[in-house]
C-alpha cells in the first residue's frame, strides 16, 4: 500500500513534490527494530577511500552519482515512525555531495601519508560508530 504524503514527514517546509510513503518490508523492519536499540549505529554504514590517478572531473562524477540516485528510489529512501510502526519514505529529490581530497600537489610520501590519515579516522569512526 502506497499513501501520498503532502508534506514531509518532521518537517514544517513547503513541500515542492509529493514524498512517497509505504510500510516497511519484513527486512526492513528487522533493521529499524535494531535500530530502535541501538540509535545511530553505523553498522551498515561502510566508509571507505577510492583512490584515482590521472585527472578527474570532480563536477562530472557527482553528476553522474546523482543521475544514478535519481534513478533509484531505494538510494533517495530513509525510513520513519509513523505511530509507532515503520515506512519507507522516498524523497522526491537528494543532493550528493563527494568529500574530495586533492593531493595532485603532494609528494608521493606525504598523499601516501595524508590517505593513511584519512582512512584512521574513518575506521576510528568506525569502530566507534558500529556496535
């Protein structure tokens, strides 16, 4: 069952486009229960760094990333209690936006060392965040 909402779920802005509402699936509620449980753990939530050489076109790739959330509505879903029970709620529109870090300007040692930074402190988010 499928219900149209004419505003968005806890927020009090115009909405521009309807925002979709269904019950969640058996999975998903298994997943919100878990996270009634435990709020806020980021134990599906995988960080991670891609590193790329040769030149790339930053403006192009969130372009891209948006095209494929735009596309599908699992990527643009997030979930709410809705008294006291689950639904899935998807947004009409999300923006993505990438966290970039330029080392083209780095000595070799030094963007090995500034990756090696970064990718400590998303596993100390990590371990600090999945339970």
């Amino acid at each position: 069952m499928m219900t149209s909402v004419s505003s968005k779920i806890n927020s009090s802005e115009a909405p521009t486009e309807d925002v979709f509402m269904f019950p969640a699936s058996f999975g998903q509620r298994r997943l919100w229960f878990l996270d009634q449980l435990y709020p806020n753990s980021a134990a599906y939530n995988l960080p991670g760094i891609l590193r790329i050489k040769g030149p790339l076109n930053v403006e192009a790739l969130e372009r891209s990333l948006q095209e494929i959330v735009r596309r599908h509505e699992s990527l643009r879903t997030r979930f709410a209690d809705v008294n006291g029970e689950p639904h899935q709620i998807i947004e009409p529109e999300t923006t993505i936006q990438l966290a970039v870090i330029d080392l083209t300007s780095s000595h070799r040692a030094s963007a090995t060392s500034r990756m090696r930074v970064v990718w400590n402190s998303s596993e100390r988010w990590r371990q600090e965040h999945v339970r």
